[in-house]
C-alpha cells in the first residue's frame, strides 16, 4: 500500500517539477514580407547552439495565451527560443491581409524568423527547432518539407480532413479565426489552402526535415495522423517521432471546461508537466 501511495506522489508531482521554470523574454519585431511581426526573444541563459521557433494555435492573444507561456518558459534552458506571433494576431500587422492569395498559409511568418535568426544569430537551419501547436502545428508541418531543421514537433495537428469537408465544423473555424484576427476566410479558399495541412499532405512527399508528432490523447486529429505515420514510417526516414499525453484535451486544462476550478487546476498542472516533459525529451535527444 506505501509502495502505491509513493508512485501515485510521484506521478503527481513530477508535472510540477516541470513546470517550475520562467525565464526572460524581450519582445522584437520581425520584419516579413511588407510587414512586420511582434516575437519574443529569449537567449540569456543559453550555453547550446540550437533554437526553437515557436508557433501559437488560433487563439486572439497569440504566444500569450496561457498555453503557450508554460511550453515557453519552461523549455530547456541551454536552447535559445524565438516564438513569433502570426500575422493577424495579436500584435502582428494584418495590413492588407485578406488581400493575400495565402491567408491560412503562414510559411512566410515561419521564414521571416527563421531568416531573423540567421541573419541576428550567424546560426544555419540544422540548429533550429520548428515547434507550433494547432494552427501553428501545421505550419510548422508544412515547414517541415521547405528546409532542412534539426527537427519540426507539430503538437495537436488538427484533423484538417475533417474540418475542410464538415460544413458545420469549417463554419466554427472559420468564425473564430475571424473573430481571432479580424480577417473572413471564404470556404473556397479555406478548402484550397487547408489541403495542405491534411495527414496525407504532410508526409507525401516525405519531409526534408525530421519531424515527431506530439498529441493530447483526446485531440480530434490524432487517430488520422496516426494512420498515416504508420502506413507512411517505413518509406519516410524522417518520420522520427510520435507521442502522446493521455487524458489530456487540445488546450491541456488551460481553458474553461466542466471540472471545478481547483480539479481544472491540478489536471491542467499534470497534464502540461507531461507536455513539456515530452518536448524537452525530444529537443534533448
């Protein structure tokens, strides 16, 4: 009885023990394609040679979001992050953006920092780190064919089969990256752009770069990419990685849901600790 009573402990704590971090953050500005993009910059403490470009979902408050501000914190402190907020969001510039034939399509954000890192940081792209979840898991998946990056970790790639042929779930969609960035989306160019972000998109052909793919357990696009890494491994070499968190849903506790606020808490700590565990396991190895 002790014995489970100390393994159930230490379950517990160790998430906390992840979680424990901060580290300092200097907004820059980025310029892109005719516009600039808000970042935050953090390199202080870093002894290694690697960097992390990090891309936030489709949330108003871009890298903000509570999410986004535990992954980043607490990321090994010897890898310098950059985590960019996509145009439209936040405090990026969204001039003439609708305007754009690529509104979903963000490969210029993600090469406007790379290109930021390089020049600033006389780095090359095998000592960075593409890492984004949910919108940003499939750009930096479709990143992952356009370089040659130490390593791309899309978390919670959406099941963009799904939402691209469900009128009432591209609807949602498309209502809440209007209201995220102030930019209608039209359902043609919805379905032409989110293509591109489909499983079968995303590993045929294999990508330049490695790339592991990280999932909550109750994320809707995790049982099609699954299916597709497992048909896919043996002919894509740069198939290198699949994990998942269980029980965990596609915002890790840090939105609303239906448990008590202490309860959310607690979930929320255990199942980001594990998160971030899994991400520093990746980076490190």
């Amino acid at each position: 009885l002790c014995g489970v009573v100390s393994l159930g402990a230490i379950v517990i704590a160790a998430p906390f023990l992840y979680l424990s971090g901060s580290r300092p953050y200097q907004e820059v500005s980025i310029p892109a394609n005719g516009y600039e993009l808000t970042a935050y910059l953090s390199d202080v403490d870093r002894t290694g040679d690697l960097w992390v470009i990090f891309g936030h979902g489709n949330r108003k408050e871009g890298v903000t979001h509570p999410l986004y501000t535990q992954i980043l914190n607490n990321l090994p402190k010897d890898v310098g992050v950059l985590a960019i907020n996509f145009r439209g969001f936040a405090g990026s510039a969204d001039d003439r953006m609708v305007e754009n034939e690529r509104i979903l399509d963000r490969s210029e954000d993600i090469q406007a920092a790379v290109d930021y890192l390089i020049d600033r940081k006389g780095i090359t792209e095998n000592q960075i780190i593409l890492i984004g979840h949910s919108f940003g898991a499939a750009q930096v998946a479709n990143a992952a064919s356009q370089g040659s990056y130490r390593l791309v970790i899309p978390i919670g790639l959406g099941d963009w089969q799904s939402v691209t042929t469900d009128p009432r779930k591209m609807m949602a969609y498309l209502r809440k990256f209007e209201e995220n960035t102030g930019v209608t989306v039209s359902r043609e160019q919805f379905i032409r752009e989110g293509s591109q972000f489909m499983s079968q998109a995303i590993t045929d052909p294999c990508p330049t770069a490695p790339i592991a793919f990280v999932f909550a357990g109750f994320d809707d696009g995790k049982e099609p990419m699954r299916i597709q890494y497992q048909n896919t491994r043996e002919r894509c070499p740069t198939l290198v990685g699949w994990k998942v968190v269980p029980f965990a849903n596609h915002t890790y506790g840090t939105e609303e849901s239906n448990l008590p606020v202490f309860l959310q808490r607690i979930y929320s700590k255990i199942v980001l600790g594990y998160l971030v565990w899994q991400l520093n396991h990746l980076i490190s190895s």
